[in-house]
C-alpha cells in the first residue's frame, strides 16, 4: 500500500489517542500485554482472538513509529507463523531500541535507522498472526473507527471544575479568584488537564509560556509532544540580547520579553497561559511573537473567564483572529 494511506490513518488515530489521554508509555505498555496476548490465544486455538490481539498489537506499534517518524516497510508478507521465542526476542529487543531512541541515554548507538529496522521486523513477526484476509491498511482502520467509540470513557467521568476553588475577594475586593491548586494536587484531573491543552498544541512548532503561572503547564505540554519550549518573561529576567514590548495594564505599563535568538523565523508557536480574563498580556504576547518573524499558530489557556464586561473589551476582540482554547469557561 502507499505509505501517504497509513500515514494518514495514523495521524487520525493519534488524534483520537490525544482525546483519550494515552501517551507513548500507555501504547508501550499495551504492546507488550497483547503480544502475551497473542501468544496465550495461539496455544488456545482460539484464531478468532489471536488476529483481534495481532491487530490490536499492529495499530499499537505503528502508533509508536508514528510519533518516533521511523521509516516502515508495510507490504505484508504471507509467511508461517513465527516461532514464539523469536517474537518475544523481537519484542524486547523492539522495546530497548526504543526506549533508548527515545531517552538516547544508551551507550549503544540507538538511531533512527536501528528503530526502523526493529520495528519492521516486530510488525513481520505480527503480521504473521493476524487475519490472512485483511492488509494491514484494514487493520489500522478498524482499530481508528473501534477506538473513536470509546475515546471519551477514558476521561468522561472528570469534571475539572471540581478541581478549580472560587476564592471570593481575592487579591483585592470584588475579585472572584480561581485557584488551580486543587487541580495541581490531583494527578488525574492535572493529567486531564495537560493533554485537552497539548491537543491544542500538537500542531505547533514550538511552545511558548508566559511568565509566571503559565509555566506551570508549558513543561508537561512541552514534554508530551516532545516539543522545545520557550519562556516569555517580564522585563529584566532573561539574560543575553531580547526583543522586547510594553503594554498597557488597568493601572499602568508593563514589559514582556523573549530572548531573540531563541526560534527560528516563521516558526509556529503555541502560547500557553493559565488564566484568561482581560487579554492585555496575551495580546502583547501574540505582538512580541510576530514581532520576531514568528507565527502564532495557537492560544491555549486552562481557564477562561467569559463574563459580558470581559469578553466586550477591546483587546479581547482584537485577539479573535487568532485560534484559541481554553478547557474551563466561566460565564
């Protein structure tokens, strides 16, 4: 089959797996349980689950090809099934190879060519279990469609607001202040929390967080897309030559910057900020980007505050031209 198919089968299915929170631990992990999977329905005689495992392990693997971009050679080859002990070798060794592609603390030379051989002769070794009447390309489509219905039961059950207290009065009086400190103290709704705001990001080239609170969720964004991250910080706090803007805030100017080396001109950058509610800081954020020859691919906050008074204000409606997110609105 041509290699721009499964490819685009896959960027769909990585999509759906982003929505159901599973990361390239998670695909991992499954790989190794349902190739003992196969195996345990092989010496059952039971073919029906042993090609519903196979297919299972197949999407999974080339689910982990995908976000490593290796190379895989995807034509199926009609052979006899393969001896247990070489799978379970070929799974392992699979594993190190990527493992240390990915961490590159190995002292072996783990590249891109290595993962790809690895991987192709692991996806050999699956294919040589799975259903002789379906290609590989019907495979990876039956799984996409089979796990878009059940994409939402990974998380469906979490209502973050739950994790967001209403602290009345706070800095200053009339001021209805939204602590994410629950949130941050709860593992699961801080993971729900990560990957809604990574799904936004995923397109981006780089990551960009605003000085303070913002980076408190640019290194997990940053980290589960293996994206570089950038800080835009107040005036004074970054070292070396910066480029720089002044904005306007209720009561006075202030100064953000980012140090001008830092991307690469018409990058795409993706700004990552807590809080939504004036838009005066973002607003300068989107000017200071393009300001260096960058792009503002997206805005993603975790909350944003949408009451009438706010969301008329002129910066906030000088800034809808831009794609932007927020995973908790408050009216």
């Amino acid at each position: 089959m041509e290699t721009k198919n499964y490819k685009e089968i896959m960027s769909e299915y990585k999509d759906i797996e982003f929505k159901a929170h599973v990361n390239i631990d998670d695909v991992l992990n499954k790989v190794t349980q349902e190739a003992w999977e196969i195996i345990e329905a092989k010496q059952d005689w039971d073919l029906e689950e042993m090609y519903k495992e196979a297919q299972d392990t197949l999407v999974n693997v080339v689910s982990v090809w995908y976000e490593l971009w290796a190379d895989l050679e995807f034509d199926r080859k009609y052979t006899t099934e393969v001896w247990f002990g070489k799978f379970i070798v070929d799974l392992g060794y699979w594993n190190t190879k990527v493992q240390a592609y990915r961490q590159r603390y190995s002292r072996e030379k783990a590249n891109i060519e290595i993962v790809s051989k690895v991987t192709n002769e692991l996806i050999s070794d699956i294919l040589s279990f799975a259903d002789p009447m379906k290609n590989p390309t019907e495979m990876l489509e039956a799984n996409t469609k089979k796990f878009l219905s059940r994409a939402g039961k990974y998380y469906e059950d979490i209502n973050l607001k739950d994790y967001i207290a209403d602290v009345p009065d706070f800095p200053k009086p009339w001021i209805d202040f939204k602590d994410i400190s629950p949130l941050l103290k709860n593992r699961e709704a801080l993971r729900n929390m990560i990957f809604q705001m990574a799904f936004d990001c995923r397109n981006a080239d780089v990551i960009a967080g605003l000085d303070a609170r913002g980076f408190i969720f640019w290194e997990a964004i940053a980290n589960l897309l293996n994206k570089p991250f950038v800080m835009i910080r107040k005036a004074g706090k970054l070292p070396g030559e910066t480029i720089w803007i002044k904005y306007w805030l209720e009561y006075g100017t202030d100064e953000i910057e980012i140090q001008k080396w830092i991307i690469k001109n018409w990058e795409k950058v993706a700004l990552v900020d807590d809080l939504l509610a004036t838009w005066g800081t973002i607003k300068a954020a989107t000017k200071l980007v393009e300001k260096a020859w960058w792009e503002v691919n997206n805005i993603s906050f975790a909350i944003s505050l949408d009451e009438d008074d706010l969301v008329n204000m002129s910066a906030r409606q000088q800034i809808q031209k831009y794609k932007i997110n927020s995973v908790l609105q408050y009216n």
